[in-house]
C-alpha cells in the first residue's frame, strides 16, 4: 500500500480553553479529491491551514511526503507588496528564472484577470481570480482551496470545474456550493467537534450518511444514558443494604459519568425567523423597453419584464454585465438611460448586500441587532429578547457584546441575515446571500424562502441555490443582450442549449434549401403551389403552435408556485420534464412553420 501524501497524527490545536482540533487524525492520497465539511466555526480554515503548514499544532505531527509540493487559496486573499495583479501571480512560482512566466499569461487569459491592475484597488472578483492562477500556476502535488467559487461568476466557475476535473493532484476544497463539490469530490472530511471523520462517496450521499451517523450517536448516548441510570440505583441501594461498598463498581460509574460529561454534543440548528409584512400590490416591477449604457458599453438594451407578487427571480451574469446595476433600477435607484420602471403598491422592501456595507466593525453583535437602543428586538409586531434571537442563528449569548470585526464570514452573512430578517418586508433583494455561509444554514435559509411570501430578487453564483429557490432567472451574457428564462439556473443551461440547436436546425435547413430548392426554382415557379401535404402543415401549424404556447404557459404557472418544490418535488420535476419536452417541440413545429412559409414565398415570388 503507497504511503499517503499527507498526514496528520493526534494534532491538537486550542484558542483559549476550547479545542478546536482535538487528537486529530486523518490521511491524504496522492489522488484524493476531498471536500472538507462542517458548520462555520467548527474550524475548516483552521484546519487546511494545519494541512499547509501555515499554522502550527500545539500538539501533533504534520508529515508531508519529502519532495512534494502544496499551495493554498486563502479565503481572503492578499495581494499587498506587489505592484500588479501579475507580479502577485508570479511570485506563486517555485521557479523564479521567468522561464515558465508563461504559465500566468495563460492562466491570466483563462481567468479573466486585468494583468496590470493595482492589487490595492482590485475588486474581490478580481483579487479572487488572480489568487487562483497565483495558486494553480505552480502545479503542486496537494491543492487547499477555501471557498474558491466566492466571488466568481458562473462562467469562471464552470471554467475552474472543468480545469480541476483534470487536476492530477491531490485536492481538498471547502465549499458551499453543492453543485461545485458535486461535481469534483469523490471523497468527504467531515470536521466535527474536532474530529475528522471521513465518508469515501460522493458529496451528493454525504447528508445520508451524516443523518446516519447522528442517529447512531443518539441511540448510543441513550444506552449511556440508561447504564448511569442502572449504576445509580445500584449504588444507592447497595450502600444503603450494605456497610461496605462494591468500590471497583463506583469508580465504573463515576468513570461512566465522566464519559457522559465529556460527550461534546453537535450543535443546534439555525432556526431562521421572519418579520413578515403587509401584501404588495398583484403588480411589484413592470419595466418597458429599459436600456443601460455604461462607459460607453451597452450592459442591455430594450429590456421589458412584469414582475408580479410572489415571484422569486434570479439574476445571473459575468461580473461586470450590469447585475447590480440592472438591481438598482428595478428597486427604483437609478434611472434607466431609456424605458420606464413602475413600482408597485405598498411595498416593504429589504436588501442584503454581500459588501455587508451595514455591519460597522466596531458595532457589537447585539448593537446590529436593537440599533444600540436596549436587550430587545422587534421580529415583525413580536418583541424578543435579543439572546433567544441569536440562538436561533447559532450565537452563543456571549458573542451579544462582541464587535462585528472578530467574528468569521460566515458569522457576519448569519449576522447580517438575522437582522434584516428581523424587519417587515414583502419585496426581498439578495446579492449573493450564500457566501461563507454552511450547508446547515443553507439548506434552512432554501427552506425559508420558499415559506416567504413576498417576492424575491436574488443576485447568486450558486447554482444549486437558484435551481432551489427562483421561479425564472433573468440572464445578462455580458454582451448587451438580456434575456429572461422561466425555471433555475439548469432549466436556464437546458433551455438555451434547445435554443441552440434549433439555431443550428434552422440554418442546417437554410443551407438545404440553398443546395435543393434554388436548383429546382425553375420547376418550383411553374408549380406556383405548395404540395398539398406542405400545404395542409402550413394550415394546421399555426392553431398547433398556438395550442402548444397556451398548454407550456399553464405549466409555467404552476412550476411558478414558490412552495411546489418543497411540498411536491416529484411534480416539480414531472412539470419540468413536461416543459422541456413542450418546448423542444414548439421550437421544432415553429421551425418549420417559418421553412414552409419561406417556401411559399419563394413559390410565389
């Protein structure tokens, strides 16, 4: 058996009195394609930097097989000390002759990262994809990436999938996105109260596996539970019927409750509360003919859109395609450059923006919570104590008067949720909600969402989040062209990959009828007719397309229902099958609709 590449052996590691790597073990493989798992603050980032060496154990060996090579991706990256984006990639290579500076130029390229930028200025998405190239440009045996896909758009994210399929090293990622580790572990680290357990299945079992392994603990705690309970009525009984007593028996159960006291329980789940709010209007959005130049460059032109109560729309692009700005507009922020926007009645809106920009570093917990102004917290008309609101969100009572800057990421999204959910509202702007935040809460936060009952606009890179939660998904390519796509991000994928090979169909028969109509156009004229059995497809067409159009809006309404997928996920993915498959055939009986009437009118021209 090969020795592994990488290994931790009874690794310990404390801040302050609690322990946050407890006697850890755990191996790596030369081919291991690892997804590092577990609820914010149980210590991942902690832990993939023990695994890289950038943080030392209080206790513990950390042995890298001699002659291998790791790199990691911090969570946040810093560029600071050099003077562009491609000098902070450069110093990623082991080999600093400029022999292989070649490598970041491809990399460079692939990424989409502005080479001469200033690391000061860069923007997250920026510093973000520089940080992977620097990464990724020296090929090292073992690959750490922590939470890669933050702050990248799909298409990078698809890109960076592709490129770690072919990856020929070891790699362990730490991601919310269920899609990305889907696609790339085929083997599960799950952190948990300090130990490392590992699943060897792929990420889409793991949740199976966990809700197993927590039953198991569940049912092994009661037996302990019950032992204790028949040790006691041993104990006293016996001392009492006895004047000696069995001391090898009691030092048992006082070693038995020690075992109990020492049993580090999981945590709680978030239980999210929401403040509700009065009824919007049937009409939230309607926008006509909207048009957005920026520096010159068209972000989309002749966008029109009805966004009606109750509906949860995504929105998706390339950074830099105009998401937040075409945000903005419909929340009635800025002006469009042409068109109209017309808000609804009675709305009650609240915005979650990922720069967190209303979490002040020196304000306390409890401060971003009650304004500064007492112990409690309005969750719509309900008054709550502000401790028993931040158990509900995972907050130990003792973080209430800590500032915003000690605490992590995830903490601070969680944070950030915990007090906007907290206000009325009935129209819901998320701009990247799912970032830095675990499964658990991701997970809770879907569910959530879909018992709202008000409308939601949601910028996410998350695909798995968007097929979850939005209703249609509005998709700028970066390009200037806009279009609206009923369904989540893979309805989106399917839709335009129909629309692409009806493109490739159409002009497939265009190229036919160049070939074998216009040599046969002689004979045609003298015919000055469509064939009776063209002509009869050219009479019922329009009445069958009609047919089609009504029968995939009716469809569309009911896959529009926000709580179908929750309560019914089989007549979620029924409908959605039967979407796809009306679609394709409308788009086939169009095409040929639009060949016969081309055909006629070549007849009688």
């Amino acid at each position: 058996m090969a020795p592994p590449l990488l290994s931790l052996r009874e690794v310990d590691l404390h801040w302050g009195s609690d322990p946050v790597l407890d006697k850890l073990e755990m191996h790596i493989g030369h081919n291991d394609r690892l997804c590092l798992i577990g609820r914010n603050g149980a210590g991942k980032s902690t832990l993939l930097k023990v695994i890289a060496g950038i943080i030392e154990s209080d206790g513990g060996k950390r042995w890298l097989q001699p002659g291998a090579t790791a790199a990691y991706l911090p969570q946040e990256p810093d560029a600071t000390g050099h003077d562009t984006l491609r000098d902070y990639i450069l110093a990623g290579l082991t080999n600093q002759s400029g022999e292989e500076d070649y490598k970041a130029d491809v990399l460079i390229a692939d990424l989409g990262v502005e080479a001469e930028a200033d690391p000061l200025t860069a923007s997250g998405g920026e510093l973000r994809r520089a940080a992977l190239a620097r990464t990724l440009i020296a090929e090292p045996d073992l690959l750490l990436l922590d939470e890669p896909t933050n702050h990248l758009d799909i298409t990078i994210i698809d890109w960076l999938e592709g490129y770690l399929k072919n990856w020929r090293g070891a790699m362990v990622l730490i991601s919310h996105d269920r899609t990305f580790l889907s696609n790339l572990a085929s083997a599960c680290l799950w952190l948990d109260r300090g130990k490392i357990r590992r699943f060897d299945g792929s990420f889409d079992k793991f949740d199976a596996w966990q809700e197993k392994t927590f039953a198991e603990e569940a049912d092994a705690l009661k037996k302990l539970n019950k032992v204790i309970k028949d040790e006691t009525r041993w104990s006293v009984e016996g001392i009492s019927a006895r004047r000696t007593r069995n001391q090898g028996r009691l030092r048992r159960l006082h070693a038995l409750r020690d075992e109990r006291r020492n049993i580090v329980k999981a945590k709680g789940d978030v239980t999210i509360s929401l403040g509700g709010g009065g009824k919007s209007g049937a009409r939230v959005i309607e926008t006509k003919h909207i048009s957005k130049t920026f520096d010159g460059r068209s972000l989309f032109t002749d966008f029109s859109i009805r966004i009606a109560r109750g509906d949860r729309i995504g929105i998706i692009g390339p950074n830099g395609a105009g998401k937040s700005t075409l945000i903005k507009i419909l929340m009635g922020e800025i002006a469009p450059d042409e068109g109209t926007v017309q808000l609804g009645t009675n709305l009650q809106s609240i915005v979650i923006d990922q720069k967190r920009a209303n979490l002040k570093d020196d304000m306390s917990v409890m401060d971003v919570l009650t304004g500064g102004d007492g112990d409690w917290i309005f969750v719509g008309d309900e008054s709550r104590h502000v401790m028993t609101y931040l158990k509900e969100f995972l907050f130990d009572p003792s973080q209430a008067r800590t500032p915003v800057s000690s605490l992590s990421g995830g903490e601070r999204n969680r944070l950030l949720i915990a007090a906007n959910f907290a206000k009325k509202s009935n129209l819901m702007v998320l701009d990247e909600p799912t970032n830095d935040l675990d499964m658990e809460t991701l997970d809770l936060l879907q569910e959530t969402l879909a018992d709202y009952k008000g409308t939601i606009l949601m910028v996410s890179h998350d695909r798995d989040f968007l097929d979850r939660v939005v209703t249609s998904t509005i998709v700028l390519e970066g390009d200037g062209t806009i279009v609206e796509y009923p369904g989540g991000y893979s309805d989106y994928r399917a839709q335009r990959a129909n629309s692409a090979a009806a493109d490739s169909a159409f002009d497939m028969g265009r190229q036919k009828k160049k070939s074998k109509v216009i040599p046969l156009s002689a004979a045609s004229r003298n015919k000055k007719k469509l064939s009776f059995k063209d002509q009869h497809a050219l009479d019922i067409l329009p009445a069958e397309v009609e047919s089609l159009s009504m029968q995939i809006s009716e469809l569309e309404a009911q896959i529009s229902d926000p709580q179908l997928y929750s309560k019914d996920p089989a007549a979620f993915s029924r409908i959605s099958d039967q979407l796809t498959e009306m679609r394709s055939s409308l788009e086939e009986k169009e095409l040929r609709w639009l060949e016969l009437e081309e055909l006629k009118d070549g007849l009688s021209g």
